[in-house]
C-alpha cells in the first residue's frame, strides 16, 4: 500500500508540473523538471530507424502487391482469350512466367544512374532532391497541375506518382502534407469545375473519388470502417432467416412459389404480372410491411452506429468533409446550410461509407473463409439497407412511383435530421496544423530528413509534366519552382543519366532554401536558435529566474560539464563526412561559444536583436521565449507519442498487406500448371 500510495503521489506530482508546464506563463523553475525531454535519446534513434525502414518496406510492398494485380488481371484475360482460341498457349506462358517474377521480386537495376558518383550525377540527383522536396511540401504545385494536365491521366498520376511522392502517408508528417494537397486540389477543382452545388452529388469529382479511395484503402484508415461497420455488417450476413426483399414483383413470385408447396398444386394465379397487379394482393402488401419494420430496425442500429461514433473517423476524411464545406460556402454563399451539409454528406456517407455496406467483401471489412463468398440473399439484404440509408442521408422520399415503401418516408425525414446533425458534428475538426503539430520548424528539427521512394521513370514523367505546364503552376517568375527547373534544365534522354527506368530508389529530400540558422537577418531562425542556446545553459545552471541565471557566474563544476559537452558536439560535428551532412540539420551548434561566459555572451547578442524586433521583454524575464521552450518540450512528447502510433499504425497495415498477398499468391495458383 506504501509503494502504492507513493507512485499516486508521484505521478500527481508529474501532472501538476505538466499542467504549470502548458500554463501562459511557465517559469523556469518548471521548465527545468521536462528539460530532459528535448535530448535525443538512443531510443529515439532507434524509433526514427525502424519507422524509416518499415516504411520503405511498406511502400515497396505496396508498388508490388500493386503491379501483382496488374499481372494476374492481364493472365486472367489472357486466359479467356486461349479459351475462345484467340491467344497461342506461348503467350500464356510467356505472360506467366513475367508474373512469377514480379512475385519473386527479381529486379535487378541495369546501372545506378543517379546514385553514380559523378559531378554530373550528384548535381542532378541535387536538383531533384530540391524538387520533390519542393513538391512535397508545397501543394500548390501539384494541385494546379493536377486540372491542368490532361484529364484522361489526371486520376492514374495521382493514384501513383503523387501518392508516391508522399510515401502514401506512411507517416503523421506526410499524412499531413498529403492532406495538404487533397486540400488544395479540392479547392481547385470547386473553383475551376463545380458549377452548383448539386454538382458534387450529380458528377463524379476527381479529388473526392481519389480521397475516398485512399482512406477506404489498405494504406487508409481501413480498420476504422472495419470496426465501425464490420460488426453490424456481419451480424446481418449471419442471421440466414433474414430476407430484405421488399420487391412487389419478387415478393408476389415468392408467394406463390411457397403456396404451391404447401398444398402441393400449381397455382391458378398468373405468374407474370405488373407491380401494380401484385401489390393488390394482401398478402403482397403485409410480407412488405412486416419486412420494412425489420429493415428499419435494422437500418436504426446501424444509423446509430455512423452517427455515434463520429470521432471514430479517420481525421483525414473528416478535415476533407470540412474543407468541401468551406469551399462551397466560399463559392456559393447564397446556397442554404441544408443545401451544402447535403453535399458534405455525399461525401461521408454515399461515396465513402455506402459501398461498404453493398460490398463489404471488396473492402477486407469483414472475414470470409478462403473460397467463400457472400450469397445472393446477404447481397440484397445489405443492398436494401444501404438503400434506405442513401434515402434517409440525402433526403428523397419515395413518391407514387414507389408507394409501397411509402411508410417508410415518415423514418426516412426522422433519420434525415439525424444525418445532418451528424454531417455537420464530422465536417467540424481541429485545424490540421493543431492536429498534426507541424510549423516552419518542424522539417529541420527532424532526427533524419525526409525520404520517398521512386522510380527514375516517375521522376522523369513528373519533370517533363512540370515543364510542359510550367506557366501554368508558378505564381511569378521569381517562384522558386522556376529556379529548381532551370537548374535541372531538360529532361535527361541518356538512360545512364536516370539509372533503370523501372527500378525506384530512396530519394532523400533536401530544402534548397533551409533556414540557415547562422543568419541573424532571419528573424524566426534566430528566435528559434536562441531558444536551443537557452536550454543548453539552464541544462547546465540553474537559478530562481532565468535573468538571474544570465547575470550569475557559473562554478567550476559547471563549467567543467560545459566544456565537456562542448568537446562531444565538435567531435560529431567534424564527424561529418560531407558539406551537406553538415548543412542538413539547424546549425544550433556554435564551436565559439567554448565557455559558459561565451555562451551567455552569444544569448544576451540574439536577446537584444529579439528586443529590438519586440519579440522578447527583458523586464518579464523574457517569457515568450520561456514559453516557446515549454510548447516545445509538450510538442516533443507529443512528437514521441505520435512516433509510436505511426509505429503501430504500419505494423498493422505490414499485417493487412500481408494477407492480401496472401489472397494474390491464390489467385496465382495457377502459374505453376502452365
């Protein structure tokens, strides 16, 4: 109980200084407690290593599960052309053994290309470093291009280069630059192709489709539908009494089939008959009844469901839901809440949840035993739900074209109420930077820069898009995009220029214009580089306020502990084997600031700089940088937290994809008999 009623104290300790630690004001003898938190430990190393080689695997394994598909759809048609004589069994052959080694992996690069070590090759692989850097975290880029490349490749470019470009959101960072993009290119598709609201249920946008197939996919949010629907779906598929069939015609057949067997004679009614003759059967009309109030029992648990569990929902496709909201109300500001929810709706639940419910076998939302499929019952029975929910969503009542569902509309406005709650609480989110916790800063502070993998064919492609359409996605002609593409010049022809065409590569990612931190011009960096020259003092001194740390002298063993400090970073730094190494992180590491005088020195010269730009006051004891230590210290635990769900999150999707190739090498089965 003692041991006990000590770790209560302990942690309660620990939650009381966190919570003086997110105050306004956090002093410094707070900051002191979490300090330790903004060292780099072995352990984050090892986190940001096996995050980093996960991912390749999974983008990898994504690409090749990918092509597998390709393979196996290109054999099957092969097949039924052997079949009606139309193919030689060579090709067949010839096709199979191409898939057997696309499933073996056997790719062998034919030269290294832009890995080779010459000026020429490094240059260029530079080049390209700043341009999908640019790319990537510059959306404006890629969704201009997107509406203004042809239409017939805008949807196969974005389903692969671009998502490419983003390691298919393999990670919170580029799940929220990928987000970036779907934000922008939905803005431009509103702005350039919707011309009424109604458009976005009646066509077919291009953004939409992509977004919903993402986050429906295997690299999406897919256990989210999984658990959300997956559980009402299956109870549905199980129960084998339950027949949705509300059809006059089909109910009217079934009748008079089950008459006949009870008394053992054809029946004298006519069997083809008009929905109108049926429906003046009585019993037509109660087996109707009687299996609408159990549809609508049944389509009430799963409304339920949808609207009850709201932030269940990947944020991704709630912050799209509230993006298209925005921008329709931005467009169109004289069309009603009603009008444009209808619309937010569309999205949620007729594009990404409906087809779920018709056919949940083609989303991996429920399990099926190898070699079983849904029967025709359960496809009708989820169709008819799926039906009734669509109604209920978008508001359409069934008129006299359908008056034997008419006892439904009364449900279908109540549900409708429901729904527009619903569509108005998921398309309502936190800002996707307060959500992520990324700024201007967070690129440069990362453990390891950025990397995508990607074949030279798709660079190429990307480059020549870019130049062809090169007006038409720069704002001016100082646009950094203009620099980067005449420093990369035309699109090499030289294959030894580009390596194996087909063969994709990790391509780290470089900012041409990094923040230079040296700089004492650029404002922002010198604030944030005096904030890491201000933790390594209180690291090493402490004091009642941080004015009186600058004031006071340091003792010999703090002065000790300095110098050895120092002498471990210059040897790391020195350590670097080239110049970009060196210049590829913030250089918060100053080699003249060899003391702790030096030290304090060099934060009193940045203070007064940060004084005259009013962005510190030396009579409250400089809090606005105190405070920016303490959002940083709350944002690297966050960091951390973030890490290890970006951890779990794709050894789950490791899991899913395996299956799936699972479910290919069966379909492949046949490889070995040809």
């Amino acid at each position: 109980h003692i041991i006990r009623i000590q770790a209560w104290v302990r942690g309660y300790q620990i939650r009381k200084n966190y919570l003086q630690l997110t105050q306004d004001k956090p002093s410094v003898q707070v900051l002191y407690k979490f300090l330790y938190l903004l060292d780099q430990s072995a352990v984050d190393h090892a986190e940001e290593a096996e995050l980093r080689k996960h991912k390749a695997s999974i983008v990898k394994e994504i690409r090749h599960n990918q092509q597998l598909e390709k393979e196996i759809n290109e054999m099957d048609i092969k097949i039924g052309l052997l079949v009606k004589n139309r193919l030689t069994l060579q090709d067949v052959v010839t096709a199979s053994k191409k898939l057997k080694k696309a499933k073996g992996g056997e790719m062998v690069p034919k030269n290294r290309g832009l890995k080779e070590l010459s000026k020429e090759s490094r240059e260029m692989l530079e080049s390209y470093q700043h341009l999908f850097y640019l790319l990537q975290t510059n959306p404006k880029y890629l969704a201009k291009l997107l509406f203004t490349m042809p239409q017939n490749n805008c949807t196969k470019f974005m389903e692969s280069v671009v998502l490419t470009i983003y390691n298919y959101g393999t990670n919170s960072r580029e799940e929220c630059l990928l987000l970036r993009l779907f934000e922008n290119a939905l803005k431009e598709e509103v702005q350039r192709k919707v011309d009424k609201v109604q458009d976005i249920s009646t066509g077919s946008p291009t953004v939409i489709k992509i977004v919903v197939g993402y986050y429906r996919g295997t690299q999406g949010n897919q256990n989210s539908l999984k658990s959300l629907l997956g559980p009402l779906i299956e109870q549905v598929m199980e129960d084998s009494d339950l027949n949705m069939n509300i059809h006059p015609l089909e109910v009217y057949k079934a009748w008079i089939s089950k008459t006949e067997m009870e008394t053992g004679e054809p029946s004298k009614l006519p069997y083809d008959v008009t929905p109108e003759q049926a429906l003046k059967h009585k019993e037509v009309t109660d087996e109707i009844e009687n299996t609408i109030k159990k549809l609508v029992k049944i389509i009430k648990s799963f409304q339920e469901k949808i609207i009850g569990t709201v932030d269940q929902m990947p944020y991704g496709i709630r912050y799209m839901a509230m993006c298209l909201r925005k921008n329709l109300k931005e467009k169109f500001p004289d069309s009603s809440e009603e009008e444009i929810l209808k619309a937010v709706g569309n999205l949620l639940y007729y594009r990404y949840m409906n087809p779920v419910i018709t056919a949940p076998d083609s989303f991996e939302v429920i399990d099926l035993a190898a070699g079983s499929n849904m029967n025709n019952v359960q496809r009708r029975n989820l169709g008819s739900i799926a039906k009734i929910l669509q109604h209920a969503a978008s508001f359409k009542i069934f008129d006299s074209d359908a008056r034997y569902l008419a006892s439904l509309n009364s449900f279908i406005k109540t549900a409708y109420i429901k729904f527009m709650e619903f569509f108005d609480a998921a398309s309502t989110i936190t800002d996707i930077d307060e959500h992520f916790n990324m700024d201007e800063f967070s690129d440069v502070t990362m453990l390891n820069k950025p990397m995508i993998f990607i074949s030279p064919n798709e660079i190429s492609s990307t480059h020549q898009l870019l130049l062809d359409h090169q007006k038409q996605v720069t704002d001016s002609d100082d646009d950094p995009m203009n620099e980067v593409l005449a420093a990369l010049g035309p699109v090499p022809e030289d294959e030894a220029m580009l390596g194996d065409k087909s063969t994709e590569f990790g391509l780290v990612l470089t900012n041409k214009w990094e923040l230079n931190m040296s700089d004492e011009s650029n404002i922002q960096a010198l604030f944030s580089k005096t904030k890491y020259l201000i933790v390594d003092l209180l690291k090493i001194q402490r004091g009642e306020t941080f004015t009186a740390i600058l004031h006071s002298a340091a003792n010999t063993q703090q002065q000790e502990l300095y110098k050895a400090i120092h002498s471990r970073r210059l040897a790391a730094e020195n350590e670097k084997s080239s110049e970009e190494e060196k210049n590829s992180k913030m250089a918060l590491f100053d080699p003249n600031d060899t003391t702790i005088e030096k030290l304090k020195e060099h934060i009193l010269k940045n203070l007064q700089i940060l004084e005259q730009h009013k962005l510190v006051t030396p009579t409250e004891d400089y809090q606005e940088i105190l405070t920016s230590i303490a959002k940083d210290i709350c944002n690297q635990r966050k960091y951390r937290q973030r890490r290890k769900q970006d951890l779990k999150k794709i050894g789950e999707t490791v899991e899913r994809m395996n299956k799936k190739e699972k479910s290919t090498d069966c379909d492949s089965a046949l490889i070995p008999l040809l």
